[in-house]
C-alpha cells in the first residue's frame, strides 16, 4: 500500500482520493476489509484522527461501510460508483469545455466527432 502526499490539499483528502484510487483500480475489492485507521496511522506517521477524517469521507459516500468490531469494508457497489462519478466529472471537467472551445473555433458536431474518432485511432490528442 503506498499513500503519496503532496501540498495539493488537506492530508485527509489526499487518504480518501488515495483509497478511493485503490477501490477504483482494484486493489481493495467490495467486501475486503481496508486498514485500520489505527494501521494508517501508524504506517503513514499521521494522526489517526486525520485518516478517520479521510475514510469518513469514503463511509458517507457509500464506498466503506464500518462493520462493528470488526472495521471498514469495501462497500458493495463502490467500484461502480466511483466509475459513475468520474464520468459525470469528465463530462463536466472535460466534454462541456471540449464543446465550448470547438464552438468558439467554429467546429461543428460532425467535425468535432471526426476529431475524436480519429484520436481514438491515433492513440493519441495530437492533430
């Protein structure tokens, strides 16, 4: 398990964005347990309330649940919803702007989709 923390925001988001990656990518699989908070803690040399901080996040988001006495498990369906949600914010971080920027060059649908076909092609977004 390898946490990487930069100045990008607070500690207890760069936890939940981090083990939100780790659900997402399959490293923590629905209904597999997660670390403790205490073993993060300790791994990460970081206040546990911080990390419980940061794994309340993914508990209120239905991605973990606590399960009494025995920790926090990968909730069912959190790989999906994560998926869910990263493609309503690539529609919104990305495709709203795609569009905006094409109608500002005057590319019209048709063109725009020839453009992304051929990117898919290509492998790459070099024109």
């Amino acid at each position: 398990m390898n946490f990487h923390f930069d100045q990008s925001g607070p500690l207890y988001q760069q936890i939940a964005d981090q083990l939100e990656e780790m659900i997402f990518t399959g490293i923590y699989r629905e209904g597999e347990q997660v670390p403790s908070t205490t073993q993060l803690s300790q791994e990460l040399h970081i206040n546990p309330a911080t990390v419980l901080k940061g794994m309340n996040q993914l508990v209120n988001r239905q991605l973990l649940e606590k399960r009494r006495g025995l920790g926090m498990f990968v909730a069912a369906g959190a790989q999906e919803k994560i998926m869910e949600t990263r493609k309503e914010d690539f529609y919104h971080d990305y495709v709203q702007s795609l569009v905006a920027e094409a109608r500002k060059l005057n590319i019209n649908e048709a063109h725009l989709m020839n453009l992304i076909k051929r990117g898919y092609q290509n492998g790459s977004t070099e024109d």
